[in-house]
C-alpha cells in the first residue's frame, strides 16, 4: 500500500489474548494493537485512525467530534451501547457490529449453569479431591439433591438466535420448551415464569425489560425452579433475586453477566445461597473468538471496498 490506512484496536485483549492471528487485519493497513485503552489515553491513540476497533471501550460524541480523520468504527461485539451511534451518522461515518457469532457457544454455557445447578458436579469433584470418597462408608454419596432434566418445563424469555439454540438443546435432554416474547406481551411472560422448572433469559436490553427480573416477578416463579442469565445483567435486579435466593423462594440462580462488570466487591450475589457466577465467558470459546475476528475483519475489508456491511446505524 502507497498509503496504508492507519486501523486502531483500542481493547483486543478479550477477544484475541494471543491464540488467534490479526494477520487478517494487518493485511489491510498499517495496524496497531492496544490490549486495553484507558480513558485518559483513549484521543492519543486514536487520532490519525481512520477505522478504529472497539469491544467495550466508549466511543462518545465529544470524543467522535476530536477526530477529525475516523471515517469507520467496527465493533467488536453484538451489542454497540458504547459507541454514540447518532453521533457517528451524524458524522457519515458507518458503524458495524458482529451480528452473530457465539449462538452455540452460550447456549453451550447454559446447559453448562444448569447442569453445575442440578448435577452439582465442581461440588462433587471437589470432596472426591479432598480424600472424602476414599473415608466413605458407603460406595457413593451425594450432599444435594440430583435433578434430571428430562420432562421438566424449560421457560425461554426471547426467541432469537441463542433462545432457539437453547430450545433445541433443551429438546435433547427430554425438556418441554416454552417461549415469553415481546409479542406475547406481559401475561405471556407472567405464565412462562409460573409454569417453568427453568427460566432462561435471552432478550435484549431495553428500557422494558432492564430489570424485568425482580421481586414481583420472583414471586410468581416456583420456588422449585432455576434462573439463568447469559443475556444482560440489567435484567435482573441483583437484590431482589439475592432476597429471593436467601430466603428460599428460588431453588438456585446461575449466572454469567451482572449489572455492573467488572462487578463492585458487595454485589448482593456474590453471598447469596445456591448462586453460580461466571465472569462473563459463554462468549468466549476459541471457535467463537474467532469468528468473531473474522467477521471484524471482513466488516472492514468491505468498507475499504466502498459497500460497508453490518452497518447498525
């Protein structure tokens, strides 16, 4: 190239710790790389960067409207909240996300909370590593209650990509599924959460469904019954779950996402009874990482080309 286009990725740590290749982003210009773009030195690193690259680190208008030569911003990621859409279109310039990527890497990871959530099987594992099956009286022993899955009720709050592919793999194990939509409105919702064993969340973040899981609508849950969240943590309003779970009005939660991530030390959840937490990883299999930084790169090949796909605003 007689003039490289200069590309800037503000934080490729998560998605590309050092298994996977940026070689298909370095053969489109003159790249440089940041694991993680603090706020302070978010304009320094930036300015110049006619594509910039970002998962999570904000992109707001103030900052837009400081560099004069971004022409282009790719998101590293499904969801663009950090980036001031308005403003870019405002701006001319195009912004484009990952549409789909982990649909059967987070489903994976619910079945993976559910079962930890009826199997117990780090529990266990953990006695038997701890000499407690060698004492044993008997030939087994198990401190919690076993559930199997099969002809148990499966409620999916949302029916896109990732509920579906949890709908199948609930079908596999024997679960009868059942979907709450936008479409079936509020009393659709309220009946999926009074007739399901689990209740999986895989919606959006709106200002209708940001804590759509509280206390009223715990109440109307079976206190038998498992919540998963894999989506976003906003749904779910963390104190009234840890109330519900403490006091014996939920059997167990498992969850991979919290309101505030990192999350603040105190998270009510965090000493909750019968409470999985993962740091935010269904996403984060090889094979989605990957697919994701492929589509990234495809995103802004087709943009240098002149025909931008994956356009969101």
């Amino acid at each position: 190239m007689n003039n490289p286009v200069k590309i800037v990725v503000l934080d490729g740590q998560t998605l590309n710790p050092g298994d996977l290749s940026w070689s298909g982003l370095e053969a489109l210009g003159r790249v440089e790389i940041h694991p993680r773009t603090p706020a302070a030195d978010l304009e320094a690193r930036s300015r110049g960067a006619a594509v910039l690259l970002s998962n999570k680190t904000p992109l707001t208008a103030d900052t837009i409207a400081r560099l004069p030569d971004l022409k282009y911003i790719g998101v590293l990621a499904t969801g663009y909240n950090v980036i001031d859409v308005a403003a870019a279109r405002a701006r001319g310039i195009p912004v484009a996300n990952v549409p789909t990527y982990g649909t059967r890497s987070v489903a994976q990871h619910v079945f993976a909370l559910l079962l930890e959530l009826t199997q117990h099987v780090g529990h266990h594992a953990q006695t038997v590593r701890e000499g407690r099956w060698a004492k044993s009286t008997d030939w087994c022993y198990w401190d919690t209650p076993l559930v199997e899955l099969d002809g148990l009720t499966l409620g999916i709050v949302g029916s896109g990509r990732i509920g579906k592919a949890v709908a199948q793999l609930g079908e596999a194990f024997g679960m009868k599924v059942q979907y709450a939509t936008r479409a079936g409105g509020r009393a659709e919702l309220e009946q999926v959460l009074r007739t399901s064993d689990v209740v999986s969340l895989h919606c959006p973040l709106t200002p209708d469904t940001k804590e759509l899981i509280n206390a009223r609508t715990l109440a109307l849950m079976k206190p038998t019954a498992f919540l998963i969240n894999t989506s976003r943590g906003p749904l779910i309003n963390e104190a009234d779950l840890a109330a519900a779970l403490n006091g014996g009005r939920l059997a167990a939660a498992a969850l991979d996402v919290l309101s505030v991530e990192p999350p603040a030390p105190g998270n009510p959840l965090f000493a909750a009874r019968h409470c999985v937490i993962t740091p935010h990883n269904a996403w984060a299999t090889r094979a989605a990482r990957s697919r994701l930084l492929a589509t990234a790169v495809d995103n802004v090949r087709a943009f240098l080309a002149g025909k931008p796909q994956n356009v969101v605003n």
